[in-house]
C-alpha cells in the first residue's frame, strides 16, 4: 500500500476536520453575523444564507457543474430577492464560512505531523467558501507549512470527483502518480476522481469500496499502519 509512495493528498472534511458544514433550517447564522458587525436583520441574514446553501447544494453532486461550480458570492446573489450591500455581502460571505468550518483535533495534528516525516503532504479539499478561514486555521495549528501543494475548490470552480483538481495538485508536487496516494473519507468524491486520474486511493471513516487501496477506521489509525510498517 505504501511502498514506492513518496506523498500523500489529504481530503479534509471528515478526514482531519470535523464537526463542518453546520446548514439546517434552525440554525441561526445571525449569531455570528452580528459577532462580526452584521448589520442587516436577523431573519434576512437566515433567509440569505440557507437560499444560497441549497442554491449549491442542489448544485454540488451534479456533473454539469463539476468544473464550473458557482462561488458562494454568486450563490448569494442569484438566490437572494434583494440587493445586499457589498460590505453586508461580505460579512454575510464569512459567516457562512465559518459555519462550514469545522475544528481540527490535536491528536489530528500529531497525525499530520507524524506523517510529514515520512511524505511530502498535499491537500484536495472541496468548500464553497473562500479558503482564507481555513488558512489561518492551518497557521494558528502550525500545520500549514506541512503541505507542500493545495487545491482549494472555492480557488478554481473545479470540485471533485472531477479528476481535475489532483492531477493539479500532482503537477505541482512534480511527481509521477504511481508514487502519490490520496487519503479520504468519500467513495463518490475522493476514491471516485482518485481513480479517473489513475492515483491510487486510501478510504477512512467507514466507508468500503474493492477499488481502494486501503482502509481504515480513521486517518489517526492510517497514521498508526504507516508508523508501523516502517518502524
């Protein structure tokens, strides 16, 4: 599984981050957007923001958008009936980010840790928020200077199972395929566009294919096999 593998492309959500995309009905996302000097009414600020998650939501799964998938600012006006200003825009741009933002483990950390030792990391991650949250999240844990190559989808409009956004990462590794392996939790996304671009792929948090490589029940126990097998 692991021999001749000289890097890993981590997917994020449910594979080292948790706890993300917190979208329902009830949720009120006013909370935080009055944290940050929100100033538009609580009920509208709601509204706004669950249109534009089911805007893309419906959006998300379907190939037609697969390498042209809308940004959350273009979700927010195509579904709002009203004009928002644009420093309200914005405001109402990073409350949805931090909603799909989730929260990083410290065990999680050591995982990644561990396992810069023994590849280079990358990251292939699907949000529909612009990357800065996440960033400065990666900074604050003193893991971003881990990955060596990224794709964030919200950068380009490419979202996976499009092959598309790891062989963009590979090239920038400057690696052949057959010495990367990506490391995610999804059949449909990770292992799905892991094979239309012939890398080999590695399933954690539960789910089974017979096309994968390997998995586990967790990246922490991923981190454990590798550990082992070259110790």
């Amino acid at each position: 599984m692991f021999k001749g593998k000289e890097a890993i492309l981590l997917d994020m959500n449910s594979t080292f981050m948790f706890g993300e995309d917190r979208f329902r009905e009830a949720e009120d996302y006013s909370e935080y957007y009055r944290s940050i000097g929100g100033g538009l009414p609580n009920d509208i600020v709601n509204r706004i923001i669950n249109r534009a998650y089911d805007y893309l939501a419906v959006k998300y799964p379907s190939e037609d958008y697969r390498h042209s998938f809308p940004s959350l600012q273009t979700a927010i006006e195509e579904s709002s009936e009203m004009s928002i200003p644009s420093m309200e825009k914005g405001k109402i741009i990073q409350t949805f980010a931090y909603h799909e933002h989730g929260y990083i483990p410290q065990s999680y950390v050591q995982a990644l840790i561990a396992l810069k030792k023994r590849f280079k990391l990358a990251l292939v991650i699907d949000i529909w928020a612009p990357k800065q949250m996440w960033v400065d999240t990666f900074e604050r844990l003193g893991i971003w200077s881990l990955f060596s190559a990224y794709s964030f989808s919200s950068d380009h409009g490419m979202v996976k199972p499009s092959p598309k956004p790891f062989e963009m990462v590979v090239n920038k590794l400057g690696l052949p395929k057959e010495k990367c392996l990506v490391v995610g939790d999804s059949v449909r996304r990770d292992l799905g566009g892991s094979l239309k671009a012939s890398i080999d792929c590695v399933l954690v948090g539960g789910e089974e294919s017979d096309l994968s490589v390997g998995e586990f029940r967790t990246l922490l126990e991923f981190q454990e096999n590798v550990s082992s097998s070259i110790s």
